[in-house]
C-alpha cells in the first residue's frame, strides 16, 4: 500500500509539471499568434491607407460627390480591419485602444468634410504618399517575420531549458533513489551484525563450558559487510547531492530565464514589430496634412483634428493595450517549484567537505564569466540603441522628401517635369541602407536578447552558489582541516597496478586492447572522463584550450604502464593537459574508431535537413561497428553532450565541441580536400553530441558501461585492508614529522593583504584574488615567500602583495641566507629569471594571460627577452617540477609519484 501511495504522488507531480509545461507552451503560441495578429493588422492598415490615397486622389477629380462615397465606401467596409477574429472586433469597435486605428477613424471623418481637391494634390496622393504606404506595408511585413523567427527561436531554447530542468529532476530522483535503497541495505546489515553479534555470544558461552574457544569468521565476515555497506551508501549520498545541487541549480535558471523571457524578451520583441512603424506612418499623415493645408484653408478645422490623431502615436500605449487585451497570453507563468523525492528535505545547496573544491572554482568561473557577459551585454546595449536611432533617422528622412518636392513644385506642371530629376536612384539607395541598418538592427537585437538571458541565468546560479558558499563556510570551521587533509589523502591514494597489457594503448587497436585488457571502457578514457567530470564540466575552453606537453607526455606515459595517474597528483590546473590525453588518445587509435569505408555514407546523412531522419541514418550506419566500440562511443558521446549542458559558462556549446573532435574521431581519407569536408565532418560529430541516446543503442540492446552525470572520487571501498593499513602507516610518518615544523613557523609568521589577483603556474604556486589576508612564513628568495592561504602553503610572489610596517625588517632574518638555502636553486633561479627579465608587456595592476595556458585563467605577461631565452626558461621550468614534487613540502602538495 506504501508503494502504491508513492506511486501516485509521484504521478501527481508529473502531472502537475506537465500541466505546468502545457500551459506554458500554450501561451508561447498565443504570443506567436498575437504578434502575426498584429502585424496583419498592421499590414491591413497600410493596405487600406495606400488603397485610401489611390482612390482619393482619382476622388478628388470629381469634387465633393465622390469624396462623400468614398468616405461611406470604406466607412462601410467592417470586414478588411475587422477580421474574423474576436481581437479583431474590439479594437474595430473601440478604436481609441490603439493610436494608429484612432487615427484611421479621424482621416474618415475629416474626408467626409472636404469638398474638392486640385490636380496636384490628386498627383501627390496618388504618387508618393501611395508608393510610400506600399513600402510601409513591405517593412511591416518584413520586420514582424524576422521578430516572429527570433521569438520562435527564442522560445525553443526556453522549452529546451524547461526539458533539461525535468531531466536533471529525474536524474535527482533516480540517484536519491539508489541512496535510499543502500541506507536500507546498510541499516539491514547492522540489524543482521547486531543479531549474530548476540547469537555468537550466545554461542560463545555455550561453547566455552564444552569445548573451548568459537571461530570469529562470522564477525569479521558481518563486520566487513557493514563496512562495504557503509562505503556504498555514502557514495550514492554523494552523488543524491551532486545531483540535487544541479537540480536546484537548473531549476534556478529555469525560473530566471522564464522570468526574463516574459518579462523583457517579449516586450522587446514588440518593441522590434513596431521599429519605425508609428514614425513612418506618422510622416505620411503629416505629409498629407501638409499638402492639404496648402491646398484648401477651408479645410483646417479637420485637418487639426487629425495632426492631434497623429501626435496621439503612442507605441508605449499601443503595447501596454495589447498587452492588456491579451494578459492570458503575455503575463508570466507561475515560478516552477522544487519537488523533492520521496523522504529527502533538503531544500538548498550543499557545501560539503568533498564538494568544496568543486563548487569554490566553479563559483569563481560563474563570477569571472558574469562579469565578462555583463561587459558584452552593455555593449550591445549601445550598439542596440545606436542602430535603432540611425534606422529612425533613415526612416523620418525618407518621408520627408514629399513635402520639400512639393513646396518646390506647387504646379502640375514642375511636379511632372520633376520624374526626371535622379531622385528615385536615391530612394533606392536610402531603401537598401535602411534594409542593412534594420538586419544589422535585428542581429544586434538577437545578441541581447541572448546575452541578457544568458546574465539572468548566470545570475540566479552564481546567487544560489553564493549562499551555499556562506553556509559551508560556517560550517568548515567546526570541522579540522588537519582531518579533511588526513581523509582525502587516505581516500586518495590508490595502489597502482603494473601495466599488464599485451596490447599497446596509444596507437593501436582499441578492440583488441578491450579484449586482451577486460576493460569495456579503456581507463584512460573513463579516468580522463571521471576526472573531467568532477573538476572540468565548467572550465572554460575544455578541449579547445591546449595543455602542457609536458604533462600530456607525463599522463601518457603513466596510462601506458597502466597505472591511473588522474586518482592523484593531478589538480585542476592540469585540465587541459587531461583533455588533450583524452583526444590524443582517439587521435592515435589505428585503425581509428570509425572505419573509413563508412565515411562516405556517414558524411552523406549529415547532408539531411531533419534530424530525427539524421540520426536514424547515423545510427543505422553505426550498428555496423563492433560491439565493444559502439560501448566507447556511447560512453564518450554521452559525456560531451553532458559537458556541452555547461556551455553557459564553459563556452563550449555542441557546435565548439564537434570542431575540437571532428578532425580527431573522423580524420578525412588520403587523397580528398579536409578543407571541403570539415564543415559536414563537424555537422556529423554535432549530431552525435546533441543526439546520443537517439543514435547508440541502449543498454537493454547493448550491454556495457554507461555515462553517469553525478559521478562521486574514487574511494576506497575498492581497496582490501592490507593496502588501507599499508597507506596509513605511510601517511602517519609524514604527517608527525609535519607537526613541529608548523609550530616553529607559526611564531615568525607575517600577515600580508594581495595588492593583485595572480593564478599559480604550477602546484607549488598559490593562486589568490586581491584583497585575500595571506600568511607568510619565510623569504625563498628576493621576490619569493614561503606562505600559505585558506590552510594550503606554497610561493607567493613579492610584486603582488603588500607588507606592513617593518615587516621587511622582521623577515629580513628569514631569507634563502639566513637559512641556508642556496641562491642557485631552480625555484629561486627560476622566479629571479621571470620578475627581473620581462619584456615591456603589462604591469602587475593588469596582468595579461594566454589562452593556450595551462589553467585557461588570466596571468602576468612574463615574457623573456629573447626566443632562445624562452627555451632555457622552459628548461628551467620542468627541473623546478621535478624537484619540487620530490623534495619541496611533500606532505602539503599532492604530486604524483610518477613525476
């Protein structure tokens, strides 16, 4: 009865959702609906002004008479402006809801009252004012299918956003699911212990009066399994978290970019129908209010009331009427609401111990990329405004062409005698400039639509993040850091097992290498995955961004002997390099992983418009390929199109993605053009990203490995006990010999405040933002301290900090001298050769960086003076790695071993 209970409440919020999105999805079409309605009328308006000129000016040839009928004529005609609609109705009969139809209904009135016209008024209704209407209409109708494609637009990322929302939410349930189900399991096999704990003590006594001492195989076979259990259930708690934070995260940007669509996108794409439309009509009637007034003065008490119809334009009203007519469509829907899975209440973000290095780097590449969109945006902004104000000038100096011509020309005579004068080769030339400045107009309009949604989303995560932040940092101080240090280096080290491969990795055949090694998925390219994952989903420019060569070499190396060097000694400076093993390895398979006999056919399907029929194809052609393969390709495909879900702040949509792997997964034949079939190369790839369960078979059909978005670090669960024991002896040495060395530094300890932001160029290298308090311990050289921030100890540079009085004088004692420490050593020579050889590039106040670094983050211009120079500081660079991983503060920094 539970379960049925859970069943249907589980089907009430998904029918609730699914109301929600249905909703939602009807009022979209009713806004697509509402701006065609309004263009059409728009249009049929124009049409009815430019039909009214023709027939007025043939009218006025006849005098009073046939004024009269042509005023009943269209005051008759309920059916052009009405329409069928209802919408249609009112505003036909309230005409003071919107300005250009209340100025429709006095041109009527006023025409009822005029009584004749000359010959050259009827030849400048009937000229220009009627030409001009037409080309009104054409911009209407022009302008209203460019905003109507851009809302459309607009709308399918808005739905795709509401989507990835319900999948991150089914993601969520499913993983708290699995962490409900091993605490189950975990309290079942305390139960289990505690009853066979009492059994066996039963036993015990029994057995003791009879024959001795009982066998203790069954406690320490339960105790394990609780501990297993135990392990177990802690890992799906974990993932349950990750999963819930990006739950909460997308359900954040979900509410921010519906907000913001309904709030700003659609009144700014009204705004874009009415672009020119109430200035050029206006200039019409103005123009014919002119020419009226020079004409007949007897017509003046009209013609007034209709120059007030004209100055009443209001395309702030106009919008805030139809907004009102139509609230059901246009008003935001309600916010969509966190739905927790069954018995889990947490409601917010959580910072835990484990999480805490993931969150604090992705909070501060959310900040650094809000800052950069904000920048772009307010450019735009600008950009935006100056075209629109240039398009409205082209606009007012088009419609002010007739009125010059015709106080220059009053006779029918001089405005025949004008058709040859070259003033429709301007018109012409002033039409095509006001084409190109509305298409520059329509594209700036599409960048700030986008990139003010992308601000509102970035926004509503980096807030939820900072106030995750501020909790977690509560909390950290209750916990020992000393303790988290101890923990995750037991968690991390992992025995490295001896290569025990017959197959070569890089540069031969995966398929045989899956058979020869048992791996469905080779390790390196789920480690480079797992790590990819937990450190690099938001790291701007993953896979584009290219790494040291050196440390790919050094990755390589160690996969090769089929160690796993990602499990420790890597951080999140060496993303890069981990990406560029990733592709290096794809790159070098032979054969390559998809066979050059199906390019032709593959690259053929990426030719098709639709893609579901794409991806059909695709999928069909790669059922061709070996079972263990299209496990690799599944796995791989399913994680970039995870990865391209950051795109928002790692940069990196489907499109970016298909560039980097396109040329490394399908490497074009000998003997055709790369450059000619790189575009549908990228196509095929983008395919494959954005289309992966549609294209792989699923499990059920393929068994193997498969893609988990919330993946948790590798523990050690897997490890026995005789390497648990083995690894915390080895770690108790080095931690006790740590001990008195913090004590003595603690006495000649110098707080300094960082004058610059820096980013470490290697591990021994703190990375701090300006403002941060750091500690410092020792001088390491002229222009190096010793000192550590937020527990983590490493070289500060001297240039980016700032001392306190007489602390030169205190550390002064505290040098490379008064230590003993040679002046020659690589880490001294390395950072007297960068801060006192630079070429004139860029002050430490406004550090330059490179994209092709390793980290992908801004940092001091440092440049040698010479190309040979650069060589030797490379050099110089690797030794200081070298030793330093060996011999420099083992105990604080995490190097791998291989090093």
């Amino acid at each position: 009865m539970a379960a049925h209970g859970k069943l249907r409440r589980e089907r009430g919020q998904q029918a609730e959702y699914e109301a929600q999105v249905k909703e939602m999805r009807w009022q979209l079409s009713e806004q697509l609906r509402c701006l065609e309605l309004q263009g059409e009328l728009r249009r049929e308006l124009l049409q009815e002004l430019a039909e009214f000129m023709r027939r007025r000016a043939e009218v006025e040839l006849e005098y009073s008479r046939g004024l009269d009928k042509l005023a009943e004529r269209f005051s008759g005609r309920g059916g052009r402006l009405g329409g069928g609609g209802r919408e249609h109705q009112n505003f036909r009969k309230e005409p003071s809801l919107l300005s250009p139809l209340h100025c429709w209904a006095v041109l009527l009135q006023q025409t009822r009252q005029q009584s004749r016209e000359s010959a050259a008024l009827s030849e400048v209704l009937a000229g220009p004012l009627a030409q001009r209407l037409s080309h009104i209409a054409e911009d209407v109708g022009r302008i209203v299918k460019k905003s109507k494609d851009l809302e459309q637009q607009l709308q399918e990322e808005l739905l795709e956003v509401v989507l990835e929302l319900q999948t991150a939410k089914k993601t969520y349930h499913v993983y708290h699911m699995e962490s409900v189900n091993a605490e189950a399991k975990l309290r079942e096999a305390e139960r289990q212990e505690e009853k066979r704990a009492g059994r066996t003590a039963a036993a015990a006594s029994a057995a003791t009066n009879e024959a001795g001492p009982v066998r203790k195989t069954s406690l320490k076979k339960g105790g394990r399994l609780v501990e297993k259990r135990q392990a177990k259930f802690l890992e799906h708690k974990l993932k349950c978290t990750k999963a819930r934070n990006e739950y909460l995260l997308s359900l954040a940007s979900v509410n921010a970019a519906v907000s913001n669509y309904y709030l700003h996108d659609v009144l700014d794409l009204m705004d874009c129908c009415d672009t020119g439309f109430h200035l050029a009509l206006g200039q019409v009637l103005r123009t014919y209010t002119a020419a009226e007034t020079r004409t007949q003065a007897s017509q003046m008490q009209g013609l007034g009331s209709l120059e007030e119809a004209v100055e009443a334009l209001d395309p702030p009203g106009d919008k805030a009427k139809v907004l009102e007519v139509h609230a059901a469509a246009f008003c935001p829907p309600l916010r969509f609401d966190y739905q927790p899975h069954e018995g889990d209440e947490v409601a917010e973000l959580q910072v835990e111990m484990e999480l805490r290095d993931e969150i604090l780097p992705r909070a501060q590449n959310i900040q650094s990329r809000l800052d950069r969109q904000t920048i772009e945006t307010e450019e735009v902004s600008k950009t935006l405004k100056a075209t629109l104000q240039a398009l409205l000038e082209v606009v007012a100096s088009e419609d002010g062409d007739v009125p010059d011509s015709f106080q220059a020309s009053p006779s029918t005579e001089s405005l025949k005698s004008t058709s040859s004068d070259p003033g429709p080769r301007q018109a012409g030339r002033r039409r095509g400039q006001q084409q190109e400045t509305e298409t520059f107009y329509i594209t700036k309009l599409q960048e700030y639509l986008s990139g003010r949604s992308i601000l509102a989303k970035l926004q509503a995560k980096h807030e939820k993040l900072q106030e995750a932040i501020q909790r977690g940092d509560k909390e950290e101080r209750e916990v020992s850091w000393t303790q988290y240090t101890q923990r995750k280096l037991q968690k991390s080290r992992q025995p490295r097992p001896s290569s025990q491969y017959n197959q070569k990795l890089f540069g031969g055949d995966m398929e045989k290498f899956i058979q020869s090694s048992g791996q469905p998925v080779p390790l390196v390219v789920e480690s480079c995955v797992r790590f990819i994952n937990l450190n690099g989903l938001q790291h701007e420019g993953i896979f584009r961004v290219s790494g040291a060569q050196l440390r790919v070499t050094e990755i390589r190396d160690a996969f090769e002997r089929g160690e796993d060097p990602l499990v420790e000694g890597c951080t999140a400076h060496d993303l890069d390099s981990v990406a560029g093993v990733l592709k290096l390895y794809f790159r070098s398979l032979d054969p390559p992983l998809f066979p050059p006999d199906l390019f032709r056919d593959l690259l053929a399907s990426a030719e098709l418009e639709v893609v579901a029929e794409r991806a059909e194809l695709v999928s069909q052609l790669l059922a061709q390929l070996p079972g263990p393969v299209l496990v690799v390709l599944r796995y791989l495909f399913t994680f970039l199109n995870h990865l391209a879900q950051y795109s928002d702040e790692n940069m990196m949509d489907p499109y970016n993605l298909a560039v980097c792997f396109g040329p490394t997964l399908l490497p074009v034949p000998a003997g055709q053009d790369p450059v000619a079939l790189q575009g549908r190369v990228n196509q095929l790839v983008q395919t494959l990203i954005v289309q992966p369960s549609k294209v792989f078979p699923s499990v059920t059909l393929l068994p193997g490995p498969v893609y988990e978005k919330c993946m948790a670090p590798p523990s050690t669960s897997c490890l026995g006990d005789a390497h648990l024991e083995s690894l915390a002896g080895e770690n108790e040495p080095e931690l006790e010999a740590v001990t008195p060395a913090q004590e003595d530094n603690l006495e000649g300890v110098i707080e300094a405040v960082a004058c610059f932001a820096y980013t470490g160029r290697t591990a021994q290298e703190l990375t701090f933002q300006r403002g941060d308090v750091l500690r410092l311990l020792e001088r390491a050289s002229g222009d190096w301290w010793r000192g550590e921030r937020a527990g983590t100890r490493g070289l500060i540079p001297h240039k980016y900090i700032t001392l306190p009085a007489g602390a030169e004088k205190q550390a002064a004692g505290q040098g490379p001298q008064a230590t003993g420490e040679p002046l020659s050593s690589p880490d001294v020579l390395l950072a007297t050769e960068f801060v006192h050889r630079p070429e004139p590039c860029t002050p430490p106040e406004a550090p330059l960086g490179t994209p092709g670094g390793p980290s992908g983050h801004r940092r001091p211009c440092l440049v040698p003076a010479s190309p040979e120079r650069y060589v030797e500081i490379d050099k110089m660079l690797s030794l200081r790695r070298r030793l330093s991983s060996r011999l420099w503060r083992r105990p604080w920094t995490l190097c791998s071993r291989s090093s």
